[in-house]
C-alpha cells in the first residue's frame, strides 16, 4: 500500500495477434509516446490504482484479474513503479479516448509490439519500463502465467 513516498502504476494491457503480443500504447498529444500509467493515491493499493488508472486514462474497464508483474525505481529521480498485466480480447486496433484526469486530453491508442525497442518518440522512463517489463512478459508468455 502507498505510504507517503510517490509510486506509480504502470497497467500493461497485452493482446496476442499472429502469437506475437503487443502492448497497449497511447500518443499524448504534448508528452510523446506512453504506456497507461498514473501515480498510486495516499492510502490506495496498487492494484486498486492499477484499475483506476486503466479506466482514468483508456476508458478500458479490466474485466478479470490484472496480474501482479513487479515493481522497480524509473526515471530521474527515481520513482517505485507497480506493474500489472491484463491480456485483452476484442480491443480496436486504434481509438481516441478523451482522459478523465490530465486536462481531458484526448489521447491516441495504439499496440506496439512487445518485440520491438522504442524509438525517440518516447521519453526515456517509458524505455526503462521497456526494458524492465518486456522479459518479465515473455517469460510469462512462455509458461503461460499471462
């Protein structure tokens, strides 16, 4: 549980299409290129915040259970990071969601494939997350955890 210091929460939504999986990724229309992610509320779960943020940002209501992945410090300075995976089924290629928090900004979703290295598009934390989530994912994959 949250207890002062500021975490965040990093909701990764994953779709297998042609067995390679994808990442639910979104355009903000001033910060580049991110994953879902939000920072945890004094006093919230992470997994309560993981849900929260999902909807917050996407609009996506999880049905099922989002999957504890770890947590690691990213970014300058570093910050604790919670990761949760949900696998998807039956998510448009691409949509526009209109955000419930950060401004009402419209953001633009998309899937990047889990096998492909972010390019300069993206700010640097969303890197390390990368860097952090993409083995965990498909050592999951592979015994069939996710």
């Amino acid at each position: 549980m949250h207890r002062g210091a500021i975490e965040k929460i990093c909701p990764i939504v994953l779709r297998a299409k042609h067995g390679a999986p994808d990442i639910l990724s979104f355009q903000h229309p001033v910060a580049g290129k991110q994953f879902v992610k939000g920072t945890i509320q004094r006093g919230e779960a992470p997994i309560t915040a993981a849900y929260r943020e999902l909807y917050e940002e996407s609009g996506i209501v999880a049905v099922g259970d989002l999957l504890p992945l770890g947590a690691c410090k990213i970014g300058q300075p570093p910050l604790r990071w919670h990761f949760f995976v949900w696998r998807a089924s039956e998510l448009p290629n691409a949509w526009q969601y209109q955000t419930l928090d950060d401004y009402g900004h419209i953001f633009s979703f998309f899937w990047h494939p889990l096998s492909q290295p972010l390019d300069a598009a993206w700010h640097s934390n969303f890197h390390e997350a990368h860097a952090y989530i993409a083995p965990l994912i498909r050592k999951r994959l592979c015994s069939g955890s996710v």
